[in-house]
C-alpha cells in the first residue's frame, strides 16, 4: 500500500476519521455480541411441556416408545428446545427388561431475544428396568447411551442414569383414580471431553431432580404436574413440567 503522504493526503485527519469509524464498528459489534450471549437469568422459571406414549405390538416383543416436548426458557415464550424422540422397543422373554433404539432431533434456541437456533441429531440405546419394593413403591431404573450431532462439532457420547420412583396414594397400584407422588433423579456424564475445534467440556454435564404429582386419567393414561431442578457447571435452574403419559 502506498504511504499516505506520498498521495499528497493529510494523513491526521484521515486517521481520526478510520479511528472513529473503527470504534463505531466496534462498539455496535460488541452491543450484537452482548445481545446475542445474553446471560441465563437462573431465577426466571421456564417450563416443559411434554407428550410420552408406549406401545407393544400384539403377539410380539417389539413395540415402539417415544416423547415429543416443548421446552421454554420462561413459561411459554422463549424457546429452549423442541425434542422428538421415537424408538423401536424389545423385551425379552421372561423378564420386564425393555430394549430401546431411536432417533432423536432436537432443536436448540438461544436464551433472551435472540431467535438463533442449532440443530442436534442423536442416536440412542436404552434399557428400562422396573422394579417394586413392598406394596406401594414403584422405581424403575432407566440407563441410556446416547451419539450426539451437534452443529460442526465432532461426534460426542454422553451416558444417563435416571431411578424413577412412583408411590400411589389412594390405591396399591397405578390406574384409573389413582392419585400418585412422582420422583426422579438424572445423572448426566459426557463421554469424552474433547469436542472439536478446540473446544471441552467437563465429564460431568447435568443433574435433574423432579418431584411432582400424578393422576390415573385411565388405566393407560397418566397426567403428572411438578418441578424440577436442572444443574450444569454454569448454571442452576427451575422448570415447570407438565406431562401426558399415554399407553396404548
């Protein structure tokens, strides 16, 4: 580049002139940047709405399962996640052991104003255990491996332990009528912690625990009200959670 002064230019007034536009580019990048990674606000409570349904194939061990959910960062209007989630289901003989591979897609908005979203594409593998502890305390225990595409990062694994626990009120069992405390605990642990570009994350990645009411609707319908805590390294925060648990 040619020295300013050798095209006959007053080089001080230019150079106020690209430092005020340079402080101006600056400053409004700097507001975007700001705007766009708005802080969580963790005393604000959000809300999940969700939908669960179960079905076992007649004359057969196969079924299918899955759980469609609208998450919000507050209680309706800023969206955290749309999750879609459906598996093909096996239970072998003899045992209540049930088998799960599915597919999930998941859509992740920004907390704030920002209207940005990322996609995430997951495989999974599940095995559901139930069990019961005298006449009125259901738990099941449910352990998932999950593959994760998540944007441009790399391939990440994550393992979840989560211990369900049912205990109806009114009745010995969960049916028709039946009122019921709802409880559950999730253990989050990322498989690796290199995640690409340069980029990690810690082993641990969440905790969630729920504590809620249910009702029987019917004998293979479920409604349950509560709230659950969720806790990562950056953050801890409520939500809501209503929920529809259909079998079928």
């Amino acid at each position: 580049m040619w020295p300013l002064r050798s095209l006959g230019v007053d080089k001080s007034p230019l150079r106020k002139a690209i430092l005020m536009v340079v402080l101006v580019a600056t400053s409004l990048l700097s507001s975007t940047n700001l705007k766009a990674q708005q802080a969580l606000d963790e005393d604000q409570l959000g809300a999940w709405y969700m939908y669960y349904f179960t079905k076992k194939f007649e004359q057969s061990r196969f079924g299918i399962q899955g759980d469609y959910q609208f998450r919000y960062w507050d209680l309706g209007r800023d969206r955290e996640q749309l999750l879609l989630r459906t598996g093909v289901t096996y239970q072998p003989a003899k045992t209540d052991l049930v088998l799960t591979l599915g597919y999930v897609f998941i859509s992740l908005g920004d907390f704030g104003e920002s209207r940005a979203s990322i996609n995430e594409n997951r495989i999974y593998q599940e095995a559901l255990l139930p069990q019961k502890l005298g006449s009125r305390l259901y738990l099941t225990h449910r352990f998932r491996y999950e593959q994760r595409w998540i944007a441009s990062a790399d391939v990440r694994t994550r393992f979840r332990y989560n211990l369900f626990v049912n205990i109806p009120l009114n009745k010995k069992i969960i049916e028709k009528n039946t009122l019921y405390f709802a409880f559950y605990n999730e253990l989050f642990i990322n498989g690796e912690r290199n995640i690409g570009n340069g980029n990690s994350v810690a082993y641990f990645d969440r905790n969630r625990f729920y504590t809620g009411l249910g009702y029987g609707v019917g004998n293979q319908l479920r409604l349950q009200f509560g709230l659950m805590e969720q806790t990562t390294n950056a953050w801890q925060k409520q939500q809501l959670q209503l929920s529809l648990h259909h079998n079928f």
